[in-house]
C-alpha cells in the first residue's frame, strides 16, 4: 500500500492513502466494522446504563457514546479538510474516499469508547475495581492468567511510552527524557507499579477494572472476530462471497489495533498519561469534552436548576443575580483565566453563550478543538472575543463548572441536635446515590463470594430506554439484547467470569437482581442471597462521605452546595425535598424487608444480639461476644494516586509491627480488630487499609 504523511509546522501526521482501489477497500472495511460495533450486545446495553443520573431522568451511556461517535467523525472530517486542503483540487474522488476513511475512524473510536463501561456510572466502575483488584491481588495464580488473557487481546498492540532516564514512568509533574515502546501488557505492568511508586510485591499485581481498558479489550475482540469471520468466509463455494472476503482481508491488513486501543484508552487520560496520543486519540477525548460541557449543562437547564431569565425576559427574583456572581466568579478562576475587566466588559455575551442550546454551542467547540489539537498548544490561549474559536472554549468550560455546581450539589443531613452527620448526594437529580452503591457493592461481593452463581447459559434484558433512547437504527425500546452469555467469557476463572457478568448488568437489571436475592436471604436464611439495605447502611455510607477529609469529591462538594443553593431556585429547593422524602420512602420499604428477614430468621432458631447480628442459630456455634459486630469490608487506597507515598508510610508502618497485629491480618479480621491489636503493639502508626482475604496489607 503507497501510502503518504504530511506534517507542516506544529500540525499532526494525517494519513493519505495513494491508491484508490487499495484506500476504496480500506473504507469498505471501516464500515463493516462500525456496524460490528453498532450491533454488538456491549454496545446497545449502553442505552440501559444512565450516564450521568442513577434514575431515568436523563441520558443513557448509550446516547452519550453515540453523540461521542457522530462529534469525532465531524471532527475529523474537518481536521482532514484542513490538513490536506491542497489535495482536493488535485483529485477531488480520491480525497473524498481517504476523507471519509478518516472520519470513520473517529466515528468508530468515538462509539466505541465506552463499550466496558458499568452500571451507575464511575461509582459502579469504582466498587468493581476495588473487587476485581482485591482478587487478583490475593492470588497470584489468577493475576498471571489474567496477564495473560490480555496478552492475547491485545496481541500486536505497542504503545509508545514517555519514560526517564532509569527507564521508569515518569511521575505526575516529571518530563520524559525519552520514549520506549512497550507490548501492551509490559506497559501495564509497568503502570501499575508505577501508580504504586514501586512499593508493591511483583508476585501480588493487584490487576482491577478500568473502564477505558475493559472497552479495548472488548472492541479488540470484535476486530479479531472479523479477522476470523473473513478468513472463514475466504474459503466459502459462493465466489461472490469469496471476492468480498477478499477484500475485506485487504482492508484489514491496513487497520493498526494500536490505533484505536490507543484512543479508547487515552480518551480517560489521567489513567493513560504517558501514552502520546495521534491526531485522531486527541479528536475523541476533545469530542468527549464538547458532550460533557454543552450536553450534562444542559441536562441540568432542564431541570429547571438554574435560573436563568425566561422566555419572557423576567429574572429570577434574588436569585439570578446570584447565578451571575457565580458565573463571574468561575470565569475568572485560575481554570479558565478571564481577567475581572474582561469578564464585566463581555458579560452579556458571555450569558449569551451559555443560553444557547448546546447543539448551538457545539459548532464553534468543535472548531475551537480542532484548532487546539492541529496547532499542539498547551497553554491559555490570548483572550479575544467571547465568540472566537479559542475563547469559546473557555466559555464551554464555565458550563462544565456549572454543570458540577448540580452534579456535586450535596444536601447536608443533621441529627436531632442538628449535628452534622452525613452528607446526601443526589438529591436534585432525584438519585439515592447511597443505597444504589450499597446494592452494587453488596451484588459484587455476593458473586465474588458465589462465582459459580453467575449464569451458565445466555441471559437477555428488554431495554427500557431513557429520554434519549429514540429508534436510532440500532435500538429501540423493549428490544430484547443479549447481556451476557457464558460462551464470551475468555478463559473460565473468577476474575473473567465477575469482570464479563457484572459489566454488562443495566441499571435495572441490577435492581432486579437485588430483589431477587433479597428474598433468597428472607427465604432460605442466613448465607443464601444478601441481605436488603438498612438505613443504618445508608447513615454509614454518608457518614464515611463526610468523614473522607482526603477525599477530591466530598468536602467541597458541601462548600459548593452552599454556593449552589444562593441561585438555586425556590422550585429546585422543593424537587430535593421531595426527593429526600422519596428516598426515605425507599429505604422505608428496604426497612420492611429487612425485618421479614429478620422474623424469618427468628423462626428458624436463629438468635440476633442487641446490635442486630445473628449470635446462634442451627448448624452454627455461638459467636464469642466480642466478634458481635458487622464485619467491614475496608476499601483500597492505592488506586488514588495522591495517596502513594501515604500508602508507602503505611506499609512501613506494618512492617514494624509486633506479632500480635502480624497474626490478626493473617486471620482476615476486621479494621477494628486492627485497631485493637495496634493498642496492644504500643500504638503503632497509621493502619490505614487490611484486606480482609490473603493477609495482606496494600501498599
């Protein structure tokens, strides 16, 4: 294949494809694979996955990815268009053909990007990673196959590294003094120790669940199987077939995986950040961009949550000048650097921008981004007019700090002595955040404990579709779509099994699946099923929000609340008190399962103590007294990178413990048995995290 790159200046490597028979079979390849995408079970679930709500009131993951993968090919049309202007003249067919296998390259990435993606948003992504991660890291045997499951995925797939000068990544703030290039897993590997600053056993990779990877490795298995497909269909008695297949081979042979991995992983890029990124990775993250800071805006608008003036021109009373001190306060905040002059000088335009419709708003974004990822700059770009490309960038921003004010918004819940005591999230958008991540987390735990309880033949939901579910040629409301089948698994073990099932769930299939076990405990008792929530489960979970003072989201989410409620109108105020009231609701009815449970239990001879645990029942001794307390499921620490060298003190910390704590972990028991044996040892410092299984200590 003849094929040309040009690059002027600080402009990227667009690719050019010589031959037009040869670039005509490439494209018949590319739209073969888009519909592969299109059609696949990972992809139409999306539509049953919200995207930004835990309730139907908004978008699905599905529109999301979809509007992802109509930006990205317009946006690289246009790259095209601008990079290779000279050629049209010159052979006007043979550019439209290479133009439009450059778009379908950013429609494929763009639909595909979020193929491996949970249920309940990054929540479900965070509680399924913490399992995954505590499974593998317990058993090396397991790790090792899974390194190698995603050998094969991704055979033929290099990345290109920054590195330093000892060979490692180079940490956050550190500039790569040069490039290596790794196999795909050497890479990760490489990161993960990485991301643990080298303090961690090799034998004991802790490999999680990142949703960027998971979709990868989904949409490298839909290539491989259209390898496949073509090489069988090479060998079929229809000719017609035969010379098709042929083709396709062709085509194929162009198409580099490394490509696409490449932009599906990178379009999360602080999980990615030492990967450099073509000019097409760079389309689909900014694409990505344009959705999140015109469209979840505008999700909010909707709801009434901000008061912008009317149709008839009428301002809030109070409120909307309290919307507009926040505006100016945002726009002139270090993350996106409008002086206070310019901002007084432009504000109607700058109110003008935000009151337009996001689809009016995207236009010049995409333009904007464009620009930004062809000339490479990094830095703020001088101000000008609202309204010009680099600008309007800046201003979609102030949507996506606006969007946060409602996303963040926290409702802070008091004691009788109004005594601050946990922190309500989702209470404008009508999500009980809280329980939906007690049933997730206590599904995952069950099917972790139950492996072999996940299904051994092909289950399918009817998609129930969200508000942007419309017939788009791909799915419809009520259509039945395959959501797992055991045959896809790729090799049969825990992780594959866990990881394969629980992703694909929708978000109504995960509440089905809660009920269901839930009267699986009421019925056969306890060690069957799990347990309903309890608004004790609820308390803890918003008192453990309130108490993460090193957490990014919840301390600033009540600063913000605050801010938010000064411009948040009168009717927005009522919609959270009825949600609360709903929510208690809710619980209220997990509540009367629980003590249907409870009385069940009781009928079966089975004895609770004063905390509500089971003490004695049949077939079980009775429990000493002072292990009467719910065992807690500690969480890991090590994903969140600021905590590395905090992990790293810990570790150290367990190291020079006596043998009275070295003993308790052994025995898998509780944080507060921990704490107790700590006091024993002379107070050691700063246990922060105990895996419960395998005796371990995260570091």
């Amino acid at each position: 294949m003849e094929e040309t790159q040009e690059k002027k200046g600080n402009i990227p490597e667009v690719d050019f494809i010589e031959d037009i028979e040869q670039a005509k079979r490439v494209l018949e390849t590319l739209e073969e694979l888009e519909k592969k995408v299109l059609q696949s079970p990972e992809y139409r679930l999306l539509y049953g996955k919200t995207q930004m709500f835990y309730d139907d009131s908004g978008r699905s993951r599905g529109g999301h990815s979809h509007n992802i993968g109509e930006t990205s090919g317009r946006m690289a049309k246009k790259a095209f268009s601008i990079v290779h202007s000279q050629r049209e003249a010159e052979n006007p067919e043979l550019f439209r053909i290479n133009r439009e296998i450059y778009e379908r390259y950013g429609r494929i990435m763009g639909f595909a990007h979020d193929l491996g993606h949970t249920p309940l948003g990054h929540d479900g992504e965070s509680v399924l990673d913490d399992k995954l991660a505590t499974l593998t890291g317990n058993d090396p045997e397991l790790a090792a196959e899974v390194e190698a499951q995603r050998r094969e995925d991704f055979a033929g797939v290099t990345l290109e590294a920054g590195i330093m000068d000892d060979g490692t990544l180079p940490l956050k703030g550190e500039k790569p003094t040069g490039t290596k290039t790794f196999d795909y897993e050497d890479y990760q590997k490489a990161n993960r120790e990485h991301k643990r600053n080298g303090k961690i056993d090799p034998t004991h990779p802790q490999i999680g669940y990142e949703h960027n990877e998971y979709s990868a490795q989904i949409f490298a298995r839909i290539l491989k199987q259209m390898q496949r497909e073509t090489e069988a269909a090479l060998g079929s008695q229809n000719p017609d077939i035969r010379r098709t297949a042929e083709r396709q081979k062709d085509g194929l042979s162009s198409i580099d995986p490394t490509r696409f991995v490449t932009a599906i992983l990178a379009h999360s890029r602080s999980r990615f950040p030492n990967i450099p990124q073509d000019l097409l990775a760079q389309i689909v993250r900014q694409s990505d961009k344009v959705e999140y800071m015109n469209f979840d805006f505008d999700e909010y608008r909707e709801l009434g949550f901000f008061p912008f003036p009317g149709e008839d021109g009428k301002e809030v009373p109070g409120k909307t000048a309290a919307l507009h001190a926040r505006i100016k306060e945002i726009a002139t905040s270090d993350k996106i650097g409008y002086s206070p002059e310019y901002v007084e000088e432009h504000f109607d335009e700058i109110l003008a921008y935000l009151d337009q419709s996001g689809e009016q708003r995207r236009e010049s974004l995409e333009a904007a981004m464009i620009e930004e990822a062809l000339v490479g700059q990094d830095g703020k770009p001088p101000v000008g007019k609202i309204h010009d490309k680099m600008d309007s960038m800046r201003s979609a921003k102030i949507c996506a700090e606006l969007k946060d004010d409602a996303l963040f918004h926290c409702t802070e819940v008091r004691d009788e002595n109004g005594e601050i005591v946990g922190v309500k999230r989702g209470t404008i958008t009508g999500n009980n955040v809280e329980r939906s991540e007690v049933i997730l987390d206590r599904l995952l735990q069950y099917y972790c404990d139950h492996p072999d309880k996940i299904p051994s033949s092909p289950e399918t939901v009817k998609l129930s579709m969200l508000r942007d579910g419309e017939d788009l040629g791909i799915v419809q409301s009520g259509m039945e779509v395959e959501s797992f089948n055991p045959e896809n698994i790729a090799r049969d073990n825990a992780y594959e099994r866990l990881k394969t099932y629980l992703s694909t769930l929708t978000n109504a299939r995960c509440e089905e699946l809660y009920q269901q076990l839930v009267q699986e405990r009421i019925s056969e008792g306890p060690g069957h099923g799990i347990e309903p929530v309890s608004q004790a489960d609820i308390d803890k979970r918003m008192a453990d929000a309130l108490a993460k003072q090193g957490s990014p989201k919840y301390p600033w989410q009540l600063s913000k609340a605050k801010k938010t409620e000064d411009y948040m109108p009168e009717a927005m105020t009522a919609r959270v008190a009825e949600n609360m009231a709903r929510h208690r609701e809710e619980v209220a009815k997990d509540e009367e399962l629980h003590q249907q449970m409870v009385a069940a239990d009781k009928a079966k001879g089975y004895v609770y103590g004063e905390d509500g645990s089971i003490i004695s029942g049949p077939d079980m001794e009775a429990i000493p007294k002072e292990a009467e307390k719910p065992e807690v499921q500690p969480e890991r620490i090590v994903q969140n990178p600021t905590n590395i060298h905090e992990n790293a003190r810990n570790q150290n910390t367990v190291v020079k413990m006596s043998g009275v704590v070295s003993n308790a972990i052994n025995e898998g028991v509780t944080t507060d048995d921990v704490q107790k044996a700590e006091s024993e040892a002379d107070k050691a410092k700063e246990v922060r995290e105990v895996q419960k299984e395998g005796g371990r200590v995260d570091g």
